[in-house]
C-alpha cells in the first residue's frame, strides 16, 4: 500500500511539507526563506520618499513573491510604514471592445482599495479611529472614497455616523445650507460629486493626507498578475492595453507620496521600449529578477531548513538542509533538482513535490527514502518541454524555434495549447477549422504533419501530442512559462 506524503514528510524531519505550496499568495511562511538579491533594498525603496519602480522576470521567478516581501516588510515597519494597496485582479475594468481603459479607471480603484485599507486599519486601532472621529472632514473624505466605487454594493459600507455638531461643521465646509442640519447622506453625495469633478492631483493630494493622518508614511502601489487571467494569458497585445493607462500616469507614478511597484513579466520589455511606454529605463528604475545555480540551491536549503525539526531540543541546527538528505546516498539529488529547474523557483518546488509524491506512491515503507531511479524517471528527462507563445512562436526547452509552422498546423497547435489541460477529439478540432463544403485533410494527418514539425528526426512521435481513443488528443510534455 502507498505511503502517505504527510506520513513520509514527518518520519523525515519535517514539521509540515516544504513543498506543498508553490504559489506564493499562499505561502505564509514566505518571510522565512525569502531570497534577497543585492538590488532587493532599492526596488523596496524608502517609505518616506517613495519611488516607483519595475521588476521584469518570466512566470514562474518570484514575481509574487517579492512583491509579497515588499508589502510585509513595507506594510508591517514598525516606524513609517507604507499604506499597502495590492492590484492583482482586473475584472473592475471594463470588458474589451466595451470602453476604453483609462487613467480615471485606475485613479478611482486606487482610491478605493486605499479607503478600504485606512477603514480595516480604523477597525484594527482604535487611537487612529477616535483620531478620526475628531476631525469629522478626513472622516467624510474616507466615506466618500469608499462609496465612490462601490455604487453597485453599497449595503457592503459602515454608515457615516455623525452628531448634529460635526453635521453643521461639515455643512459649512462643503457650503450647503445648514439649517436644518444636512443627514449624513447628504453631505456624503456632496463629497462624493466632488470628487466625480476633481482632479487626478486633487484625489491623490487628498488620498495621500488621509494615509499620513492614519500613521502613514506614504502608500505603496503593488501591480502584479497582468497576464494572468483569459483575457491576456496569450496576448501580449491585451496586457499592454491593460498597463498602459497606469504606467504611463505620470501624475500618479511621480506624485509624492506615493510610489507604484510594477512586477511585469519579462517579454514586456522590449514591447513597451519599442512603443515608448512609460519611458521605462528613463523616468522609471527597472530591476530584472533572474536566478542562478547557485541561488535556487540557496533557496532549497532555506526552505527545507525553516520547514526541519531541529536536532535535539537545544541546538537548533535543522534536520533537513539539503535535498540529498531525503535521498539514497550518491544520488548528487541537490545539483540534478536544481538543474532542473532552469532558472524557475516554481519548477524546483514542484519538481522536488513530483519526487515525493512518485517516491511516496511507489514504497509501502514509510522510512524508504527517495532511490536513484525515481529522481532518473523525473530528473533524468531529456525531452525540452514545449511552449507557444502569444505571437504563435513555438519554444522547445526555453529557446525559441526561429521557422514559423504552417498555417493550419500552427492552428491547430495553436488549440491544442488554449485547451491543454483536456483532450480535444477529432470532431471538435474539424468543427473548428473547417466548413462543411471543404474537403479537408483529415485531423489526423494535419496531427502527423505536426508532430514532424515539432520533431522531425523522431517519426509520428507521441512525446508532445497524445491520443486516446474516444478522447481524443492533448499536448503533454509542455511548460505553461518560458524560463
């Protein structure tokens, strides 16, 4: 009977499995094993004057988590700490071909998801709350923030409670008649129209005196996750139209007191040099993040050493600092894991979560610990993994192949990869390529054709495209990012 993995990850040292998660939004331990590179401190910058900044790496390099260590470290100082305000999703902008994206898109969820922030924190503190029950203005502007962008919910909203006196203070403030006492209500509507007429400087003057009222030093845009989604995973068109309107925001982007941390995927690079956005290398600092050899092997021993029970209960030395500690001796399984990975932290998390789970299925001796011919089965791999990209450009283990494929195999290679994760039958990909009055070459030698472009010394090769009868064919062998 297969041994369980949490059974054979504790018999090993381990408090819990080093490996179990390699998306870091879910990593919560990140802080503990965080990798810092030598230009980490200056993309982290100084919250009392902040900078805007980008990071370029490809999927899969630590993106997330560097922008997760930037708002830990930020967010959480105990003296001038940034106000934290994360973009990592989009569907609040308008759907395609409905409206243009623009600056005031951006601006506006900015200021709501700062509103929220400074509410969590008024809920978390009650000196900043009482703070602002004292000077009902900064009160009235956090309410009109929130509700600004949440017409739709607006039942999800904390009442603006205010006694008759901060009513008719606030009256005379904004100029409205003040007898009788204008509600809540009102003054809230007025506040909110007008800041429907302000200017961007106006909003961001007015955000940022709310941050630093509440104990803030500055607010820390966090821009992650761009490509992510349906709508720009393979189209690298769709993601600039998506970042354009913010990065090129100078307004926002030099403003003081706030600084946007961009953390983009690195084919965007050369794009928007080529198109002149945001003059990037010019106006803003780019950093690339890039790992070596020798910094993912440091990055493994981290994480296994902050997940090992120590030795003994006094001298805290860890059980576990290398992967070859879970394997059989003369295995080199630290220097083949890492030379799997080819750059990419994610793929060694997952790799070394592969080993285990294959090691873990095939023993019923929990003590066993990972033989030679598992790490050969999954490290000793010799087929590059497959990619397209979004310009339809096929890439064989991280390099890009320089011939174009033709137009209907590249097609219908093209579908297989937007469908990659199940199998497409032959009826399906005929319903999608052709008409009904064409007599067209039947799927099955258009799938030969391609399986010869994408191997041509290894006939009708099954290493990339699969077949299951009555399921149909599915791509294997791929890589869901360039490393």
């Amino acid at each position: 009977m297969p041994v369980r993995i949490q059974r054979w990850i504790e018999l090993q040292g381990f408090t819990s499995n080093p490996f179990e998660y390699w998306e870091a939004d879910r990593e919560t331990t990140l802080s503990g094993y965080f990798v810092q590179a030598e230009w980490f401190d200056a993309l982290r910058g100084d919250t009392r004057q902040p900078r805007s900044a980008v990071l370029f790496a490809p999927r899969g390099h630590g993106k997330s988590s560097h922008r997760i260590q930037i708002a830990r470290l930020c967010g959480g100082a105990a003296s001038d700490p940034a106000l934290i305000v994360p973009i990592t999703e989009y569907d609040w902008l308008p759907p395609p071909g409905t409206e243009r994206i623009t600056e005031q898109h951006y601006v506006r969820y900015i200021a709501f998801r700062a509103a929220l922030a400074l509410r969590d924190r008024l809920q978390q503190h009650p000196a900043t709350r009482m703070r602002f029950d004292a000077v009902p203005q900064k009160l009235l502007q956090l309410h009109a923030f929130l509700h600004l962008a949440a017409l739709r919910d607006p039942w999800r909203l904390p009442e603006l409670a205010l006694n008759d006196a901060d009513r008719a203070e606030l009256a005379r403030w904004l100029r409205l008649p003040h007898q009788p006492v204008p509600e809540p209500h009102l003054l809230l509507e007025t506040m909110m129209h007008s800041y429907a007429r302000a200017t961007q400087s106006d909003i961001l003057d007015d955000l940022v005196d709310l941050a630093r009222f509440a104990g803030f030093a500055s607010i820390y845009i966090l821009v992650d996750r761009v490509d992510e989604d349906r709508l720009t995973e393979h189209d690298t068109n769709a993601v600039l139209e998506r970042i354009h309107p913010l990065i090129s925001n100078l307004h926002l982007l030099e403003h003081p007191g706030i600084a946007c941390k961009f953390f983009l995927p690195d084919h965007l690079h050369d794009a928007m040099i080529a198109r002149r956005i945001s003059r990037i290398d010019e106006r803003l600092p780019v950093y690339t993040l890039s790992w070596s050899d020798d910094d993912l092997a440091e990055l493994l021993r981290r994480r296994l050493a902050f997940y090992s029970h120590p030795v003994g209960a006094i001298s805290g030395v860890p059980a576990v600092t290398t992967f070859q500690d879970l394997c059989e001796p003369g295995s080199d399984a630290d220097r083949r894991l890492v030379a799997a990975a080819r750059g990419s932290p994610r793929r060694m998390i997952i790799i070394a979560a592969r080993l285990i789970a294959r090691h873990c299925a095939r023993i019923d001796d929990a003590n066993r610990l990972i033989g030679k011919e598992t790490l050969d089965a999954l490290l000793g791999q010799t087929i590059p993994a497959l990619y397209l990209d979004s310009a339809g450009y096929l890439w064989m283990g991280g390099v890009r192949q320089h011939t174009r494929l033709p137009r209907l195999p590249r097609l219908v290679l093209e579908y297989l990869w937007q469908h990659r994760r199940r199998y497409v039958t032959r009826d399906e990909l005929a319903a999608t390529f052709y008409t009904r009055d064409q007599q067209p070459e039947s799927i099955q030698r258009v799938i030969t054709r391609l399986r010869a472009l994408i191997e041509p010394d290894v006939k009708n090769s099954k290493h990339y495209i699969d077949f299951v009868e009555g399921l149909g064919y599915r791509l294997v062998n791929f890589e869901d990012e360039i490393a």
